[in-house]
C-alpha cells in the first residue's frame, strides 16, 4: 500500500477532523475523572457523609469503568464501534445532569457509576475506532490523540473548578454539570462519523459504504487496496471470536503484549504519583500551597509531552519510544528515592514549633537536638515513646515538619518520571492495543485487558498512602524503579514494532510468531 500514501496526504484533514471528533471521548473521560476534585467538600457536606461513604463515592467511578471495559468490546463488534460510541456520550451527558441535580446519597452514586460505564466504554472502543479508520502511516498520531484529549481534559477540570468554586449557592453541582455540555456536542457530533469501513465489511459485508468512506480518507486507490486487504484477511478468519479463543498458543504472543504493557503502564506508579502529587511533594517538606502550584506543573508537563509522543510516534515508532520512555522514568524513581533516602530530620526549636498536638510534643520534645539520616533510623527512635494513634499521626502528617531534602531534586524527578511517561507508556498503550488484536477477537481481548489495567490501577492508588506511610517514600519510589526496569526489559524482548503496517500485516506477523 505504498502508492496510495501520496493521495492519503490530500485527505488528511477529513481523517483528522473524524479523529478528533472520537477522540472528544478521552476528553469527556479525563474531565469525568478530575472534576470530583473540587467538588468533594460540597458533595461532603450536602449529603452529610462519613469518610468511607466519601472514598466510595468517589472511587465507584472506578467499579462502572470495570464494567464498561467488560461490556464494550462485545457490544461494539456487535453493534458497531459508532453506536457504542453515541451510548457512551449518552451515558456522559446522563451522569452529569443527574449527579449535579441528585438529592439522595444512593442517587448520585447511581450517576456517578453510569458515568465511570462511560469512561469504560471510551477509553477503548475510541482508539479502536480510530486505527481502523486511520491510515497506517498516521494511525500512531491519530490514536494518540486520545490520550491527549484524556490529558487536556483533566487539565480543562481543575479549570473549570477553579472558575466555579466561588458561585452562589452549590458551586459544586455547578462543576459536576457543566460536563453535560461537552458531552451532549459529543452525542451530535458523533452522528457524522462514518461507521468504520473494516467492521462494514467483516460484520455486514456492505463493501460499497466502506468504499465510499476509504475514498474520502484516501481516494480511489488506497480505498481499493484496502478493501482487498480487509478481504484478504477475512479470507483467513473462523467464526466469531470467543472469551476462550483468547487463550489459545496461536494468539499467545499477543495477549503476552497486551496484558504485558498494561500491566506496567500502571504497577510503574503513574496513578499514584497523579492524584497524590500533593502528598508527595509535601512528603519532601513542601507548603499546602506550593504543593499544589507543583502538582499544576505535573498537569502541564504531561500535556506537553503527550504532545510530543503524537509527534513522535509515527516517526521514531512505538518500540523506541517505550524504551526510551521506560528508561528515564526508572532513571526519574532513582532520582526520587535517592532524594528521600539522603534526608534528614532534624529536632530543633524551629520544627517542634510546627507542631500543634500538645502531648505529641511534649513526646518529640525529648529528641531536641537530634538528626537522623532516613526514615528507618527516626521511626525506630520514635515509635517506642508513643501510642500506635500517635505515630500514625506522626508518619501521617507530622513528619514533613521535620524533614531537610534536596526539595528541587524531587521536584525534577516528578517531572522527568510523568515527561517519560507521556512519552511512552501513556500513550502508546493505547495505539497498540488499537493494532495488536485481530478482529476476531479484538472486542472481547481489549475488554478483558482494559478490565486488567483498570484492576492494576485501582490497586495502585489504593495500596499507595499505605506505602508511603509505613515503607517511607525511598522504600516506595524504589520499588517503582525496580518494576520500571523490569518493563524495559518486556519492552526489548516481546515488545514488536508496528510503525507503517497495515493492521491485517500486524495481525500475519503476530500470529506466525
């Protein structure tokens, strides 16, 4: 299919304005995420809720997208990836209305878990619909442009609520409902995208609709070649893929690819270092406020070199940009466990006035004038003065009073970590998962490891205050080092490059591995 690629150059902006049109899905799934943030005091409050009911209600987005990853797969080979699409920009525009007009505790959940189904469902049936629709040699960059809507969007939140904390009345159902805009142009605009041209033909072998959506991406040529690649490998296909056609040696290679790269696209600690920015840069002696005005610089960091990854995938390719990505961020967590295991913590007059607690000080008083050199050496000298209530609070929230560390070395390290991740695994997942599955098997696969990577993510932020609290932030960055190495080494040996082949071509070279 190299003689068409000159045509595909005269239509590029046909295929990039359906690109952006699916990827608004990313966009509506990243703001979805984010915008509870500022809404947390307000729902707290208005529903009068205890702390567990708060963790609920804010991680049950979590259980929806679980279920949406199961069930969009399935749907979208059935139906077609466009009408599961408009669904999910249905259930987007329902969650908003509803959770910021809810009256009942039981209620908003309900429309906080129909909105998590939503972020299920566009998180992978977005980017599938867009490498089928793509031409091989912008498929990485257009696929990519989900992930970078996923960024802007949670960028466009902490906006929104920035704007919106000081309305009159109940800003917060202000902040949850302005997302019912976004998301009712996303229900329109979806109505003008073309059905994909590859599930036309392989579910409903309407081959002159297919045809007439090619020519439009490529003319006349590339549309002809392509169908009769599609045809090709239709030629070689059995019947409808099963949950248990997964397992099978033929597509080992695959499914070792897949689940690999989701796996450490979230045991490496991007989630973690994402909605606890705060708490770490405050674990390095930070204030509340320059915590946060960091955090804001993560936010920006990531954007920008999500940009750079579209820029470069399609160009130095997806294999290469993964082991450089995995690389530096195993350099970054060195760097941030290095930081933390050099500190101190110093007992003088200047830090044990930080401390409210009386009796928590009339405790820490008795170490004036001492240091320790790491977390291990203070705790085995504070635990023994102090009730188990006391030296939670002090592993907690006390201890940044004390600590001296290189601040800007963290700082550097955050930043280099989420700069090698925007570059890598962020959005390159995604583009291969797009290309990897055959489409027998591509709905049902992709379901199963978006189920995976939303369970390794979950168990991540979950399992990481308690790190952070009883193994210390070294201990914690450390082990996100080692599996960052370990992901370097997936990348090299099983890792394969799929820059400028034709996903039937992908499908050949995997399967004959």
């Amino acid at each position: 299919m190299d003689k068409p690629a000159t045509t595909i150059k005269m239509n590029r902006s046909y295929t990039v304005l359906i690109s952006l049109i699916v990827a608004l899905g990313g966009f509506l799934l990243g703001f979805d995420s984010a915008v509870i943030s500022g809404a947390v005091k307000g729902i707290t409050i208005y529903f009068e809720m205890t702390e567990w009911m708060l963790g609920f209600s804010v991680g049950c987005v979590v259980f929806g997208a679980m279920a949406g990853n199961l069930m969009a797969g399935p749907l979208a080979d059935r139906f077609g990836r466009k009408k599961v699409l408009i669904i999910v920009a249905a259930l987007f525009t329902i969650s908003a209305t509803w959770s910021a007009m809810a009256t009942g505790y039981t209620e908003f959940i309900i429309a906080r878990i129909i909105g998590g189904i939503g972020i299920g469902g566009a998180i992978l049936i977005a980017p599938i619909y867009i490498a089928e629709i793509a031409p091989p040699k912008l498929r990485g960059s257009l696929v990519s442009f989900n992930q970078l809507n996923i960024v802007i969007g949670i960028s466009v939140a902490y906006f929104s609520n920035y704007f919106l904390v000081n309305m009159e009345g109940e800003s917060w159902r202000w902040m949850l409902g302005v997302e019912a805009i976004p998301a009712a142009i996303y229900f329109l605009t979806l109505f003008i995208v073309p059905r994909s041209p590859r599930w036309l033909i392989q579910k409903l072998n309407k081959e002159e609709l297919a045809e007439k959506t090619l020519t439009k991406i490529g003319g006349e040529e590339y549309s002809k070649a392509t169908v009769a690649e599609i045809r090709r490998g239709l030629a070689k296909k059995e019947t409808k893929g099963k949950l248990s056609d997964i397992f099978k040696s033929k597509y080992a290679t695959i499914m070792i690819i897949a689940l690999g790269i989701a796996f450490f696209q979230q045991i490496t600690g991007i989630n973690a270092v994402f909605y606890y920015a705060p708490t770490i840069f405050e674990q390095a002696g930070g204030s509340t406020d320059s915590s946060f005005l960091q955090a804001i610089v993560v936010g920006l960091t990531n954007l920008v070199f999500t940009i750079v990854a579209i820029w470069l995938i399609d160009r130095l390719g997806r294999k290469p940009l993964l082991l450089i990505g995995t690389t530096f961020m195993t350099i970054a967590l060195l760097m941030a466990a290095f930081a933390f295991n050099n500190a101190t913590y110093d007992f003088n007059d200047k830090t044990l006035s930080k401390i409210d607690n009386k009796e928590l000080k009339l405790v820490l008083d008795d170490l004036k004038g001492e240091s320790f050199s790491g977390q291990a050496a203070l705790f085995e000298a504070v635990e023994p003065k102090m009730s188990s209530t006391q030296f939670l609070d002090f592993k907690r929230n006390q201890i940044t009073n004390f600590i001296q560390i290189n601040a800007n070395l963290v700082l550097i390290a955050i930043l280099l970590y989420v700069a090698s991740f925007a570059i890598s695994l962020g959005p390159v997942m995604w583009t291969l998962l797009s290309e990897v599955f055959p489409s027998k098997i591509k709905g049902i696969a992709i379901s199963v490891v978006g189920f995976f990577n939303s369970l390794v993510s979950f168990s991540v932020t979950q399992v990481f205050p308690w790190e952070l609290s009883n193994l210390g932030p070294t201990v914690t960055f450390a082990i996100y080092a080692l599996l960052s190495f370990c992901a370097i080494l997936f990348v090299y040996k099983f890792v394969i490059e799929t820059k400028g082949k034709s996903l039937e071509e992908v499908e050949e070279l995997l399967i004959r591995k």
